[in-house]
C-alpha cells in the first residue's frame, strides 16, 4: 500500500548525514598542454520536495530522535523546517528552520540557532522506483544543552497524499462508519513545516453525512507534518477530528472524536488509496 504521510504526532523532525562514495573518473591522454578544466557531472534529477520523516541513533548515548517536517528544493538550492522529539533539549512544538544544498544526490542542511543549539546534517539521497526518497548519513549537535551529540540518522520522504482516500472508522462500541473523500488536496508547505489539507469527505452509517475539511498549519489541523496527519471535519451534525499517523504500508491508522453533535463518539479509524 501507498505509504504517506504521515509521523507520530507531532513531532518534530531533523538531523542526519553520511556522503556518498567516489566516483571513477575517465582522464584523456597526455597531451603538451594543459588539459581543459573537468566537465562536472550533471545534477541528478532529483526532486525531494515533500514532508520528511527522519530518526538519529546517537553514537554518544543520547535518546533517539524523532524529526518531522518539510524540505523545499530549488534548484539545487535546500530550505525547511522541522520539528524535534525526543529530546529534553528541544521543544517539539518549535519549528527549527533548515537551510542547505543538493548536489549530484549529496544533501548538506544546517539549521537556525535553537537556544544556542545548531543542528548540521549530511547525507545521500537515493531513489528506488515505486519508493519514496530515502535519506542516509550522520548528523551533528553543536552548542547549548545537547552540544556535542552525533550519531547516523535515516529518513524517508512522505508522498503527497492527493487523490482518493476511503476506509473505516469503528467507535468504541464496535460500530462501523465507512467514509473518504474522493479529492483530497495538499497545499504547499507552510513556515510551521506542515503541509495544508484540503477536501469534502462523506460518511455511510453514521448519523450525518457529509463534511469539509479546514485547511490548516501545525499546530491547527488539517495538515500533514512528517507522518503526522491531523484532520478537522465539520460536519452537517457535529465535528470530527482525526489523529494519525501515515504508516509505510500505505494506510494512515489513528483515533478520532466527534463532538458537537447528536451522536457523540470516539474510536479507532484509518484511510487507505484503494479503498472505495
């Protein structure tokens, strides 16, 4: 199944790195003078716009952590923001700006001060058919509380979740709501690191039938941040609010609320892109 989008709430994301190997080179033969200058090698075709999911193992002992967010090319130009988690060190509800490059698949991302503390990440960017990116390296702390924390850290980029999402939602009595939407929307990446969502829902066995979402920035659904998805869905009889998580499976599984209305409820529910 497709996976999305999308983290474990809400949090936050970033820091990385490790560069690619060298590259055989093919010299012409020696001539009288001097060579011309080498022809660097094209830009790989990549394009990694998109929500990322990224995780650090420390080589020092620090905990894990979790970072969420979005990364903009262009060019070979990198810029973002990202939330961290995990860590006693970083508030995760601050977005923590990025700035970097991408070249011929290398990425380099250095973040804005946060209390003192600057993340620097490197990594290589690689691209398997049917796949989202994948992202390898190692990455750096320097300054402030979590100075001098390094370690590896991998990710992977969160395919835009545009188009048809149907699935279930099952509430804690054990009652079945079939719902989704045929045309859900993604907009462009907010300050916040988060990804706006779009798109009119309809529901079968519940006691109302329709609804659409308010697009919204981190911390006010509906967005995508990571692999986090939060969605807020007023309805003709109440609101509903859902939480979860974009699973690399495809499906994005969470718990929801409905409030306001005559049917009040909360449980378990996911969306999957090819269920109708």
């Amino acid at each position: 199944m497709r996976r999305v989008l999308i983290t474990s709430l809400v949090p936050a994301i970033l820091v990385l790195c490790s560069c690619a190997g060298g590259r055989t080179s093919f010299l012409p033969p020696p001539t009288t003078t001097d060579p011309p200058p080498p022809t660097r090698t094209p830009s790989l075709n990549l394009n990694i716009s998109a929500a990322w999911e990224l995780a650090t193992r420390s080589m020092v002992g620090r905990s894990a952590l979790a970072i969420g967010g979005s990364i903009i090319q262009s060019g070979n130009m990198l810029s973002g923001a990202v939330h961290v988690d995990g860590s006693s060190c970083f508030e995760q509800p601050t977005a923590i700006r990025l700035d970097g490059t991408l070249t011929d698949g290398n990425i380099s991302l250095t973040s804005a001060a946060v209390s003192g503390q600057i993340i620097s990440l490197a990594a290589t960017i690689n691209k398997k058919a049917g796949y989202p990116y994948q992202l390898t390296g190692t990455y750096n702390i320097d300054g402030g509380c979590a100075s001098g924390d390094r370690g590896n850290v991998t990710g992977y980029s969160v395919d835009g979740i545009n188009g048809v999402w149907y699935g279930n939602l099952t509430s804690m009595g054990g009652a079945d709501i079939h719902w989704g939407t045929d045309q859900l929307g993604q907009v462009g990446a907010s300050s916040e690191g988060s990804f706006g969502l779009t798109g009119n829902f309809n529901f079968d066995g519940a006691c109302f039938d329709s609804g659409r979402l308010n697009p919204g920035t981190f911390p006010t659904p509906s967005f995508i941040l990571g692999t986090s998805v939060a969605l807020n869905i007023p309805t003709d009889n109440g609101s509903l609010a859902f939480v979860g998580t974009a699973d690399t499976d495809g499906l994005i599984r969470g718990t929801y609320t409905v409030t306001g209305g005559s049917c009040e409820s909360t449980g378990t529910g996911y969306l999957s892109p090819w269920e109708y």
